[in-house]
C-alpha cells in the first residue's frame, strides 16, 4: 500500500510534499524559536513587524509619492527658515514662546502646569540633598564619544550643531576652493552684479581666474590694501579670508573658531554669545548653500538642491531648543516642541535639502495605506501610523538619554565638581598613553588607579556599590581608559588597540536603544493612540502580537485544522490530488504497510459503545457507506478503474496488521469548500453527513461490523 492513506470520502489527499511536512517536522514546543521569532523575543521584532506592515504598499505608488511629499516638505521648509531669522522675539519661534509665557502667567492652567513643574523641580532638589541616588540622577549623565551617538544624545540642539558645523564648514571655504559664483550672493551681490563679474573672467587663464575670485572675496569681506599686499597673510591670502570670515560671524580669530565649531554642545553658551555679538556688530549673515547663476539649469538645480542659512536663524533656533529665548515652561517648552515636531516629520528643522526625501517615504507609506484603508478606518490607520513612525524618532532620542542616566550612576560616589576632576584627569591620563608615555604597564596602572579614585566609591553603600557597577557597566566603553601602548619597539599595541572595551560596548549600547527601549515606547504611544482614535483593522502591531502566542503557532504546526488555508484544494479539473488513483492509472506496485493504520485510525473516530464495538444506529447506506464498505471488500469497489487495487490493498493490509509505524491524522478536502478534522471526538463522517442523522448511524453500524 501507499504511503498515503486510503481516503474513504474518495477525495484530494495532501500532496506528497505537505504529508512530509507534517510526518518529519518535529512539533514547535514552547521556547523553542529560530529567525524573526529570536529577532522579535530579544526587543527587535518592533522594527521588523513595522516592515511587515507597510510591504503590502505599491512599490511605484510609494515611490512617486516619496518624490513629490520630499520636493514639498523641502519647499516648506525653505519658506519656514525665513521666518526664525531677525530678533527672537519677532520670529515665529520667538511669538510661539512668548504666547505660552502669556498662558503662564495670564491663566489658570498655565499657572497649574508651572505649580505641577516646579513641585516636580523641588522634590528632585530635595531628593538629591538626602540621597546619593537622587543626585545621580538629577547631575549626573554620561556623554556619549562616537560622534552620531552625541547628536541623537543631545535632542534637537545635537540635531542644530551637526548641521551648523555643516554650514560654518561651508561659509569659510574660500570661493576658489570650487569657483561657484553663486555664493558670491551671500555678499549681498544680485544676480546681474554676479553675471556681471563672471564677464570680467573671460579669457583668463586657471590661475588668474582663481586671483581674480580670491580678490574679490578679499574686497567683499572689507579687507585693506594693507592686508592684501602686506603683512601676516600675503602668501596665504585663503588663511585671511578665514580669519575675515571668522571675525564677521562674532568669533575673535579663526583658532577661535575652531575651537567652538569643533564641537558646539560643550561651548554653548560660548557659541550663542559669539554670534550675537557678530550679528550686533556686522549684520546678519547668510550662508549660501549650492545656488548657482546662470541659465535655466543653474536655476532649477539650485532650486532643487541649494538653500541659504543665516546667523541669526541658526541663533534663534538654538535659543528655542535650549529654552533660553522664554522665561516660563510653557513659554520654553512650546518652540521646542515645535522643532521636534518638524525635525521628526520633515528632518529640515536642521538638515539640507535632500534630508526631506529620507522622510518622505514614512509619509509616503502612511498616505498610501490611509487611502487604502477600509471605509470609517482612514482617522485611525493615518493617526495610527503617524503616531507610530514619529515614536520611533523621539524613541531613539530618549532612550540613549535613558541609557546615559543610567551610566551615570558610575559617578554616585561623587558631586559633580568631582565628575569633572574625574573626566579631566581620565583624559591626561589617555593623552599620556597615547604618547606612549608610561614604560611600563605597571606605571599605567598605578595612574589608572589614581584616576579611579576620584570616583570616592569606598564609602558607599553596599546597594549603592552594586549601582555603581551598573553604571559602569553600561558605560563601558565610554569614558574609558584606552589600552595600554608600551613604548618599546617590540610591542604588542596593535592587539592591545584591537582590545578596546568599545568593540562590547558601542554594539550593546546601540542594541538597548533600538531594541529594547525604543519599541516599548513605541508600542505604548501606538496603544495609546487606539485608546483615543480606535484600532484598524490591519494594525500596525498585528505582526508583533502574533508572534508573540508562541503556543497559538505551536499548535497551528502540529495540526493544521486551525488553519484553513493550509488545506490544499482539488486541481482544476476537479481531480483529487492523491498518489493512491496516481499509482493505480499508471500500473505501480504500492506498499503494504499502511492501511492497517488508516483503519485503526478510521475505527479511533468512530463512536463506541460500552464494550469498545461499534455502534450501528439503522441508517440507510449511501455513497459515502457504499465507498466505507469498498475499502475492506473484493466484491465492492469506488469505480471500474480502482476496483481491483483497493481490494488488493485490503487483503495485504489485513496480513501485514501491526507491522507499520503509526502514521500522524490526515487533512482530506471532501469537496471545493474544506473540511476539517477537529480532533479525536470528531468523526468525519459527523462532518460530512451532520444534515442526515439518519445516514450517519448506518454508517456507524456498517463500520462497527467490518472492524470486528
């Protein structure tokens, strides 16, 4: 007999390929998980079942309206950059902030928000006065060293110094550097002077064009005679259209410069001050970013990629992301919403023209399955998928905040004046190390030690010790000590660099935000939005809950009867697909091994009496009896063709009883619509035949008979 089992519905077995699935596939238990299950159990399944739910989308429908919302959030901002330039007050961050201090003041509710902050401020200050713990976490963070980590760490203003660094870097850049006669325009040059200049050039060879453009950045920076022909710069007269360019911004020299452009967010206040004195002293200064002049294509790539920026637009958007433009936490909290709100939707609050396009496909997505959204679903699936995308940004955000807090529990043991003492003294010591200036690796740890003093962590508290620990833990990696670097020729500093703590730490860290602490935030906020607008019914957070029932997957594996869809139809000829009317039409021999165990299957779903015999309740026969009768009778067949193999079948099947391994329960398909085998209480007979009650107890009483 066939490896397949006798069907007596005379319909479409499993094909060959899905009863091998279920004889070799061992059941998916409990705990058991591999491929996205692990991804999804260790924190990343948040952004994998976010893919999941935006894959149905059309790829050319997404992208087209990729293209057009990134051109529009692009022109947007270009006409919202103009309106934060001038005197704080005047811009629309300045007003936005000056309406909350007028709540604050002027309103029950603005004064109920400042009482509620300022209880919160006090508590802390008093928790941080009696506890160690308190003060930890009210002063005490650590600072992340890898540059893309320090932007993401420092919120919106991290967001304004990588972008600042960028147009600085790009306003001191000498015009010769690329020759575009475009940024002459951030002179105060029009477009016809410029054309005008470019005329002047014509004919003259690389290096006198390249004079001529030097000599003219010199003149519309106000620089002398003197200075030109004479003096510190003659040689270099790039070094002195810097050291110009520096002054003109606020700063005392370029080395100023540098020193605060290098890195904004540890020379803040430094930085603010430097470029209102420039814009007090020397106007406001716009920067010129990729424009071009010239012909129709000058201007449609200018008005596609370039953009210009001003001092005091950079200074007045810090001033609404460090809250110093306002006076109240309303009145400070509302222009720092606001540039959240814009760098999560269009990443131009700080960023470049092609920024907007990376946005683009989030809203893209969203637009796409809101207008595909069943009738009375498209509020909540748009709200939905905002809410859920714009999580992601802030996410990120302050669960790197989150994991630097806990960092800096590493400091408990001291204030913050003892922070810093630790931090200068951990950097001597690095910058020695990195001159190779310990002989030996005893030295270096003796300094080591000496550094880790200042932690004054012998005094703590046993639960404080274990909190500290914690804290460097997560820190580790970060504010550090670098390897030790012998001095002697023969060394092994190559391995000891390899060594560094960072290789763990930077992957860790990086892990804990995307994995851990920004899908709980962004499944909350998603939640959240279902409490208030209501769920769709294709959820975002469909994917995720469904892999998280490993037992619901468990079971749909062992028996596919909960799944209807894994039940294979006929062909479509209406042929049942099965080896057994296969083997019979081509004249193959067929295996006796298995038919016993489909009769002992068949009489385990029969229903029995008291006695374990069958039970015959006197129904008429029909096809189905007639076909039952035919698998165990010589006299008795399903049709012409099959007749004389089934019978075959029976006798070797009845011979070789006992001989054959038990075989797993089959799936059948009676007909085009499925039917499925529940369990061990239910027959297939009471599923076929659930219409004729009557019909049913013949069955039962034949059946009863033949397996005596």
């Amino acid at each position: 007999m066939s490896n397949q089992a006798i069907n007596k519905f005379n319909q479409g077995l499993q094909s060959q390929s899905q009863v091998n699935f279920l004889q070799n596939t061992p059941p998916v238990m409990q705990g058991q998980n591999t491929g996205a299950d692990v991804v999804q159990q260790t924190g990343g399944g948040g952004y994998l079942n976010r893919a999941k739910a935006s894959q149905d989308a059309n790829p050319l429908t997404t992208l087209g309206l990729s293209a057009g919302i990134g051109y529009g959030l692009g022109q947007a901002m270009d006409s919202f950059g103009p309106k934060c330039r001038g005197e704080y007050d005047k811009t629309v961050l300045g007003r936005l902030g000056a309406w909350g201090d007028k709540v604050s003041r002027d309103t029950k509710f603005g004064r109920f928000i400042e009482r509620v902050f300022g209880k919160k401020t006090r508590f802390m200050d008093a928790w941080a006065d009696k506890s160690r713990l308190g003060y930890a976490l009210k002063n005490h963070s650590t600072r992340p060293d890898w540059k893309m980590a320090k932007m993401s760490y420092y919120g919106l203003e991290g967001f304004l110094d990588a972008d600042t660094s960028n147009v600085l870097e790009n306003f001191m850049k000498p015009i010769t550097e690329k020759c575009n006669l475009g940024k002459f325009e951030q002179y105060g040059m029009s477009a016809d002077e410029i054309k005008n200049f470019a005329q002047t050039l014509v004919g003259k060879t690389p290096e006198q064009y390249k004079e001529a453009i030097r000599l003219k950045e010199l003149e519309m920076l106000g620089a002398t005679r003197s200075q030109i022909t004479s003096g510190y710069f003659t040689n270099d007269l790039d070094k002195l259209i810097k050291e110009l360019k520096a002054k003109k911004l606020g700063f005392d020299s370029f080395e100023h410069y540098e020193k605060l452009a290098k890195n904004i967010m540890e020379h803040k206040e430094e930085f603010m001050q430097a470029l209102e004195k420039g814009i007090r002293n020397n106007g406001d200064q716009v920067v010129s970013i990729n424009r071009f002049v010239g012909g129709p294509v000058a201007k449609l790539k200018s008005h596609l990629g370039g953009r210009t920026v001003s001092m005091s637009e950079i200074l007045n958007k810090f001033k609404a992301a460090s809250g110093k433009g306002n006076t109240t936490v309303l009145g400070r909290m509302l222009p720092k919403s606001l540039g959240y709100l814009l760098e999560g939707c269009t990443n131009r609050f700080a960023g470049g023209k092609l920024a907007p396009f990376m946005q683009a496909f989030i809203f893209a997505d969203m637009l796409y399955h809101t207008y595909t959204a069943p009738k009375g679903e498209k509020i909540k699936t748009m709200a939905e998928r905002f809410v859920n995308d714009f999580t992601y940004f802030i996410g990120g955000i302050l669960g790197l905040v989150g994991l630097h807090k806990i960092g800096g529990l590493k400091y408990i043991g001291t204030n913050a004046a003892g922070r810093e003492a630790y931090r200068a003294a951990l950097t001597a010591h690095n910058a020695k190390n990195a001159a190779k200036g310990f002989a030996n690796k005893k030295l270096f740890d003796e300094s080591a030690k000496a550094v880790d003093s200042l932690l004054n962590t012998k005094g703590l508290k046993w639960y404080e010790k274990a909190l500290q620990k914690v804290g460097r833990f997560v820190n580790m990696g970060n504010e550090h000590f670098k390897p030790y670097l012998s001095p002697n020729g023969a060394n092994m500093n190559l391995f000891r660099r390899i060594m560094n703590t960072n290789i763990i730490g930077v992957p860790f860290r990086i892990w804990a935000v995307m994995f851990a602490f920004t899908p709980l935030i962004v499944k909350a906020t998603t939640k959240f939005t279902h409490l208030i607008f209501g769920r769709p019914t294709h959820s975002v957070l469909d994917e995720e809950e469904e892999v998280q029932d490993p037992e619901q997957a468990a079971q749909s594996m062992v028996n596919p009867n909960q799944n209807p869809q894994a039940v294979p139809a006929a062909d479509a000829n209406n042929t049942p697909n099965t080896n057994l009317i296969n083997q019979t039409i081509n004249n193959q021999a067929v295996n006796n091994q298995t038919m016993q165990n489909q009769a002992g299957q068949n009489q385990a779903l029969q229903p029995q009496n008291a006695n374990g015999q069958m039970v015959n309740n006197g129904a008429p026969q029909n096809n189905t009896v007639n076909q039952a009768q035919t698998m165990n009778s010589q006299n008795q067949s399903v049709s012409q063709t099959t007749t004389a193999t089934q019978t075959q079948t029976v006798n070797n099947s009845n011979q070789n009883n006992g001989n054959t391994q038990q075989e797993p329960v089959r799936t059948y398909i009676p007909s085009a619509a499925p039917v499925q085998i529940g369990g061990p209480d239910t027959t297939p007979a009471d599923q076929a035949m659930a219409h004729a009650d009557k019909a049913e107890k013949q069955i039962q009483s034949v059946l009863a008979g033949l397996y005596k």
